[in-house]
C-alpha cells in the first residue's frame, strides 16, 4: 500500500486520539495517509496495550490524562515516579519504524518479493520470516535501533499483501496468518499459465478478477513492471501511472493502494486487514520480547541512558575511585523519579585493550560491575585506546545517549577521528570528556593532543572538562544534570577568543536551567529580562549560583527567573564554549532528509551529511507539554555554532500533527546546528530550542543500502556509490566496524564530477557469532584534489538460520475453581488454581514461561523438561489467567483460562463472519461478471 491509506476506522479512540495528535504522517508515499497511518495505528493500540499490562503488573491504573504522546508515556511509565517525562524517544522510535517502511518504496521498488507483486508469494513471506527472525533475536541482544528499521521495513512488506493481492476480493476479512506462521502453507495459488484478470479499458474497474478464479479461490497479485511492460498472458497488473503493465492487456489494475471510485469497499477492507495483520505481527514480537522490553525496542523508557568509558590504565586509580563515588551518587540521587536512568553502560579502556561492555537495566548491577575496576598496566608513552572505547559505546548504547568519558591520556587511535565524528551525528548521542591529565606533560608523540577531545566533546553537544584528579567529584554535578529526563539545549555556542555578547530565550515552563562555560582567563556577566547582573566574581547574586572546578563554569538559575530575553556578555583571551540547558518536554527531534522519486515519492534521513551546493531539506517533530498541538512554531532555521552569524531561516511545510518539512536555501559554512522558536499555547510564554549535534555540509555523495542480515561464516556483499560535485579524481575509501570483522573495499575510486562510481564492501562475521549481534558499519570516502569527505553508516545483523518456525503448545488440563462463590463481592476469602501442560515438541526448547494476564501465582517444572507442567493459583477475585511460553528462537504460545461465567449474546444483530464471507463473495463474483460482460 502506498498512498491514501487512511487510519482505521476500528481502531480503540485512543489509539486514533493518539495517531491524530502524535504520530508523524511522514510524507512517505506521497498523499494525506500512507503506510504509516496503518503502522501508527496497529503501533499505538499494541503500546497501548502493554502499557495497560505492565501498569496493571506493577499497581496501578493505566490512565492517560490525554491524547498526547507526552501523557501516553507519562501514564505508562507510572504515576508514582516524580519528574518530566519526554516523549522524544518514543517519537524519535516511532520515526525510525515509519522511515524504514517508506524506505522500502526507495530501495527495493522494483523487488517483486518486497510488495507481494507478480504473484511471489512464497518469496515475500520469505522476506517477513527472515525479518521477523531478525527481529527477535536483536531484541534478545538489547539491539532495539536494529529491531525498529527491520521492523518498519517487515510491516510495509505485510501490509502490501492486502493492496497487492486479491486476498480482499475473495471475500477474506481477517489476515493470512500463514504469512507470520511459515510452518504453514500458503495454499492455491494460482499458475503461472493461469489467466487471472479481464481487460479493463477505462482503466479503472472495480474489480476485474476473472469469476472463476474468485469461485475457486485462487490467490494472486498484480505485475508491475517499472522498467517493462511484459507480463504473462491474461495476468492481472499492479495498476497506477507508475506500473507500465498497466496499458498491457488485461489493462487495469488491481491494487488497492488509492481509494478511487468504485472500489472504495475494496479499499477499506484493504486497511482493514493490513490492520489488523499489523497487529498480529506486533502481538507475536511483544509475546517474544516481553511486555518491558516491547516497550524500550518503542523508545518508552524514564530518563536518558547514561554509559561511562573508563581510562583503567595505571595513572587512572583515583579517577576510578572518583568514577564509583559519582556512580553511586547519581543511582541513589535519581532512584524512584523519572529521572533514574532506563540503563546503564560501562565500557572501560586500556592499552591496547579495551571492553567489554557493560549494559544492565539494574543500578545495583552497574554498582558491582564498577566496583570491579582496577587501575593497571597502560605502558609509558601516555596515549591509550581512548577512542575504540568511545566507538564502542557509540554503537552499542542507544541513540541520543548522554556518554561520559574519563581519561588522563591522548588516544593511541587517533586513526578512529573521522569515524568517532560519523558515529557521534549519526546517533546524535552527547559526549562529555573529563581529562585529568596535568596540563604540562610532554607527549611522545604529536599525533594527537587534547585539543582533539574538545573537537569531539563540541561536535556532540558536550564539554571537554579539564580538572585535577582531586578536583573530580566536584565536576560529577554536570553528569547529575544531564543523566533527567526531558533535557533540552537552548543554546549552544563556542568561540576561540574575543568578547562577545549572546542572547536566549526562556520560557515560563523551562526549570532546572543551568549555563556551563569551558574555558580560561575569561569574564561574563549575565543579565535577565529586567535588568539584573550577575557576573563571574558573584558566586552567589541575584540570578543563580556560580561553581567552578578545573575549567568548567557551572552556572544554576534560581527557580525564580523571569521568562523573556536574556544576555551573556562574555570576554576571553582563550577558546571557550557557552552551553544553556532546562528541563522540559517542550523539544523537537529532526532528520536531515532528501526526496526520491518512483511511483511512490517520499522522503529519506540522510546517512551522512547534506550536499553542498542545494537546498538543505529538514524534517522535524514537534512535542509540547500537552502533544504538538499545545506548542505554536515559530521560526525554524540553521545557525553557526562557532563563529558569529545570522540565523539562516528556513521556509516551513505544515506537515500537520506537528510535522514540518523545513528547506533552507542559504546553509552556513562550516559547522551549524537546527535553532527553532515558537510559543507555548499552554503559558503564552515564547520559547527557544537547539539541537546539540553540530553538522555541515559536503561536495560528496555515498549512498549503500543493506536490506538483508548475513548469516555467521557467510559473507555479504554490500554495493556502494560515490559522487562528487567537487573536482574530480582519486578518492580514497576507509571503512570499518564496530566488531572488526573481515572487510575487504577498494582503497580508492576514481571520481568524475557529477557522476557516481560504484564499488561493493564485503563482510564476513566469523562462524561463532552469536545471533542478533549488531554491526555498525561506516564507509568514508575522501577526495584527494578538495580533501572533502562524507561518510554513511549501515547497520547489519549476525542472525543464525533457524528451521524451528512450529510454536510451543500450552494446553490447561486441570481448572479447580468450584470453591469460588457466584457472588463476586466475595470472592477476597477463596482461591482458585488450574495445570497446564507446555512443551516444545521437537522445536529448540521453552526458554521462559511468564504470566501475561492475572494477579495470581506461577510456579513450573524446570525448563530442560520435555514436558513441563506449569501451575497456577490465584485468589478468585482475579478470574482471567493468561501465560505466555516462548521458545528459544522466539516462538511463542499461549494458554488462556477465565472462570468469569460466560456472557449471553444478544439475539439480533449484524450477521455472523460465516454468512458475511459467503454473501461478500457472492457480490464479488456478480460484479465480475458484470464487468466481462
């Protein structure tokens, strides 16, 4: 389905509130309503959902105050926890999935297999099992970014059956579940020599399936052909402009991607069961994942991530001691508000080591594996292996994650720079450098200085912290204010020397606002909207309190400002960075985007950076305290961050639900971040907002695309194009990943200005991989006549293949319930309990089996058991037991019991599913007849 798909009718008026508050109608497809109204739809009831499960688990009531995304994850996280809650990351998740849905229209357009076209049936479920096989076993690894693009690039796939095929016309109202359940077959498909459709001169019948293949119930689908108009005898096409098989008899079409007139039941029931196909996939990802990580793979988390990258050479013992204290601090200072963090990573660093990676949900986890730290061995010549520490946790944590290194040395691996850089735009994470290293001492080599951990730290939207080892802890209140929740940068800004005067609005909701300034011999004095001063000698005046540790000045407004324009006059003889931050859920999330053509046009995030030379096309989500509709934008522009300049505006497209296509003309030189203005119709207060991710701009081009996982031992073949609109000549090639798995790539293209050379990558995960490990890859290109350069980072998954697709059986055996009284209102004194029976028959083995619904308890046999007997007992008061077996390669069953008695169906009403379907039919084949006749 493509185009003018629009949301379920069906849908729980939640999830609809939500979908038309929240969710970002990409213009992915082209027209109002895509691919992404289904998916938003089937997401936002599935989250919904779980969110009522995991609420009612832990207590309490699943109660949103609103329709908003802010208040659908404030009321999933729990009442009980203090603190803003932002709803960035579950937009930022839901993005991810709906740009790779759209995606599949870009890359894979002519793959009949990706849209269940000329009738590939088998390949395209091949496609989904492949996907969600995929799914699963990077969810087991933590790897949720990987599990999201799959995800959205499976469900257009799934849903494009319901457009594509005749499934619809033949009466069907639910989904195939043979598609999500390949040890099923799909059945009667029709021949290849087998004629399926009637010609259709206008073009647009309703329905020009041949009778006999409706009465014998034949499965087909549309040939499109993109590039040719062949197609079988008598074989139905796609239909549209774009299909060129459209104009070869039989003319016409048959999909329901656009609701034209005639075929608008067809349509409808198109979205109906791509729907509720959605639906089914998203119920067999969430019984394979669990109800709490369903909800983190969707970016539903409290707080940020905080990871720590830990120098443990020998000079580094009281930086590690300083590194717990701060640890501990921040685990107990956040514990029980919304600003504990979701997870916690360490990766400590050595020479030459470095990992492994720490990553755990649990504080107390995080306390013994840090305790675990040792200070040792490291070598004399003072570089260390700083940044594949760094990459490491850049991979590995999730995207916008708050990283906070520790060192007192330059890096050995200075070689890593330009991939550090890729790696830090391409997760928009901050990273924060604390260097402990006394200013003076002399280094072996000048490959590398210190000054290349300030270029990273500002890149990022962090500081690099110069401070004595003593000094330390008294630095670690940066880290307690950037590991919360709903943290937004107002300003951000860094110059080399001179004075300078900067402004920056706050507004009325922003708290917690803190100013922090790097640098030395340097004077400020800052000012609010009525006059007031407040300058660096005053550590204590009139607007806040001034600390200073190292080079680091920390500046924390009283909760008592005045709202409006601010200044900050600053002067230094040395280089200095100026960062404002608050907390509140009034922020943006951005992609920079290029558009694509083909049949179905849309937008695509760029894996690298803009062109130079055009336009530069952003496109943003808005989130106010009460969803995008509480919050009025203003302008949106591209500002230099370090030098002086105007703002360069961008003209604005209203997307609609706090959508907007930004395109700015006139793109700074240099380095430049997205500054975006607007009012708050909550307080009528206006507001400021900056993202932190420094970027610029670039005369080369290098585009891949991995559309597929690679099995461990096998290689894969990645194709990559270069392009520059520079001069031409040679461009030298680097790639890396993360897992430092075999690559082998040209060292060098040559380059013709204006047209793209093509080369191909090659990987090969050794054959001991475990399945779900997740390969960041980066391709950098170089010219050598400019020395221009960009960069695309690819993700890929290490997935074994498995033939174990049959789901475990969970039959209940034994209900004894009869010491329940009729009367419910008496129920608190008796308890009920039921057997169940669970096994995996010749499949992989059960790996868990959990309670999904019911309050009581769950008790079974050892898991290694063939048959497992599982038992339940819970108070009759809590009438509905649900259990959930999963498999060890994610398959999953169910059991269900309730001992509620059953309610009486009223009488009269609409006909049953056995009577519609044959009545639905019978119209069908009526029609097809009228039309050949």
């Amino acid at each position: 389905m493509r185009s003018a798909l629009p949301a379920l009718a069906l849908a729980l008026a939640l999830s609809l509130a939500l979908l038309q508050s929240s969710v970002a109608f990409v213009p992915i497809g082209g027209g109002a309503a895509t691919h992404v109204s289904i998916t938003g739809t089937a997401l936002l009831q599935k989250l919904k959902e779980t969110c009522k499960a995991v609420a009612e688990a832990s207590g309490h009531e699943f109660n949103p105050t609103g329709p908003s995304a802010e208040e659908l994850v404030r009321a999933c996280l729990g009442p009980t926890a203090t603190g803003e809650v932002s709803a960035a990351k579950f937009r930022a998740a839901l993005q991810e999935v709906y740009f790779q849905n759209g995606m599949v229209d870009r890359d894979s357009v002519a793959s009949a297999p990706h849209h269940f076209n000329s009738e590939a049936f088998l390949e395209g479920r091949g496609l989904i099992t492949e996907g969600v096989v995929s799914i699963k076993a990077n969810i087991r690894k933590q790897n949720y970014q990987a599990s999201r693009e799959i995800l959205g690039r499976v469900l257009h796939t799934l849903q494009d059956f319901y457009s594509h095929s005749n499934w619809v016309e033949l009466g069907n109202t639910e989904p195939l579940a043979n598609l999500i359940q390949p040890d099923l077959p799909i059945e009667n498909i029709a021949a290849k020599d087998t004629a399926t459709c009637s010609d259709c001169a206008s073009g647009n019948c309703p329905n020009p399936i041949l009778a006999n293949i409706l009465q014998e119930n034949k499965l087909t689908s549309g040939y499109m052909g993109i590039f040719s108009s062949e197609k079988p005898k008598g074989k139905c096409s796609h239909g549209g402009a774009g299909g060129l098989t459209s104009a070869a008899e039989p003319r016409g079409g048959i999909s329901k991607d656009e609701r034209r007139p005639g075929n608008e039941g067809l349509h409808n029931a198109a979205v109906t069961a791509a729907t509720r196909a959605s639906l089914q996939l998203l119920e067999d990802i969430r019984g394979a994942a669990g109800d709490r990580d369903f909800l983190r793979l969707m970016g539903i988390a409290r707080s940020a991530v905080v990871c720590f990258v830990i120098d443990t050479t020998g000079s580094m013992a009281d930086d590690i001691v300083a590194a717990k204290e701060m640890i501990y601090k921040i685990i107990e200072y956040k514990r029980g508000t919304q600003d504990e963090p979701s997870e916690y990573i360490l990766v400590p660093f050595n020479d030459p080591g470095f990992g492994p990676m720490t990553r755990t949900t649990d504080p107390e986890v995080m306390k013994k594996e840090i305790s675990k730290l040792t200070a040792s061995g490291g070598g004399s010549d003072y570089h260390e292996m700083c940044l594949s520490g760094l990459q490491m946790a850049l991979t590995g944590a999730p995207a916008s994650s708050q990283i906070f290194v520790f060192t007192d040395a330059t890096a050995k691996d200075i070689h890593l720079k330009d991939t550090i850089l890729a790696l830090m735009r391409s997760t928009k994470s901050t990273v924060s450098i604390y260097i402990t290293a006394p200013r003076g001492r002399k280094l072996r080599s000048v490959k590398a200085s210190f000054n290349d951990y300030t270029d990273l730290a500002l890149a990022s939207g962090g500081q690099a912290i110069h401070v004595s080892k003593q000094d330390l802890p008294g630095a670690a209140e940066v880290i307690l204010d950037t590991s919360t929740s709903a943290l937004v940068t107002v300003l951000q800004r860094s110059r080399s020397s001179g004075s300078e005067t900067f402004t920056f609005l706050l507004d009325e909701s922003l708290k917690n606002i803190t100013l922090y300034i790097t640098g030395s011999q340097m004077t400020f004095s800052i000012s609010n909207p009525a006059g007031v001063s407040q300058n660096n000698t005053q550590l204590s005046g009139g607007l806040g309190t001034i600390q200073s540790v190292g080079n680091l000045w920390r500046i924390r407004l009283d909760d008592d400002k005045q709202t409006g324009t601010w200044k900050i006059q600053m002067a230094s003889a040395q280089p200095y960075t100026l960062k404002v931050t608050g907390q509140n859920t009034i922020t943006f999330i951005y992609d920079f985007v290029v558009p694509f053509g083909g049949p179905h046009p849309g937008y695509a995030p760029i894996a690298g950076r803009p062109q130079a030379g055009r336009p530069a096309m952003v496109l943003l989500s808005v989130m106010g305290r009460k969803g995008p509709a509480s919050v009025t934008v203003g302008e949106v522009g591209l500002i230099p961050v370090s030098r002086a300049g105007p703002v360069s505006k961008g003209s604005t497209t209203n997307m609609g639900n706090g959508d907007i296509l930004v395109t700015v003309d006139a793109v700074p030189q240099g380095e430049f971040v997205v500054i975006l203005t607007g009012t708050d119709s909550v307080s009528g207060s206006q507001f400021q907002r900056q993202s932190t991710t420094q970027m610029s701009v670039s005369k080369v081009i290098v585009t891949a695309v991995v559309d597929s996982s690679v099995e461990p031992g096998q290689m894969l073949s990645i194709p990559f194009s270069v392009m520059t609109e520079g001069a031409g000549g040679p461009c030298s090639i680097n790639a890396r990943n993360n897992r430092e798995f075999p690559m082998t790539f040209p060292k060098s293209v040559p380059l013709t200005t204006g047209q793209y050379a093509n080369a191909t990558l090659t990987i090969t995960p050794p054959k001991d991989t475990p399945s779900g490990t997740d390969v960041t890859l980066t391709i950098e290109a170089k010219t050598s006549a400019s020395a221009d350069s960009n960069y695309a980072v690819l993700r890929l998954s290490v997935v074994t293949k498995i033939t174990d697709f049959v789901r475990p059986t969970c039959k209940v055996d034994r209900v004894a319930a009869d010491d329940c009284p009729a009367d419910v209102s008496q129920c608190a004194s008796f308890r009920w309990d039921l057997s169940a029976n669970v096994t995996d028959g010749k499949g992989t083995g059960i790996d868990r089996i959990t309670l999904r619904q019911g309050d009581g308890v769950l008790s079974h046999d050892a898991l290694t058991n063939l048959d497992i007997e599982a038992s339940y007992n819970a108070s009759c008061c809590s009438q509905i037991a649900e259990i959930v077996v999963v498999d060890k390669v994610g398959n999953v069953g169910k059991c269900f019991h309730s001992i509620a008695p059953p309610t009486i169906a009223p009488s009269v009403g609409p006909p049953s599913l056995g009577l519609a379907r044959p009545l639905l039919l019978l119209c069908l084949l009526l029609a097809a007849l009228n039309a050949r006749s």
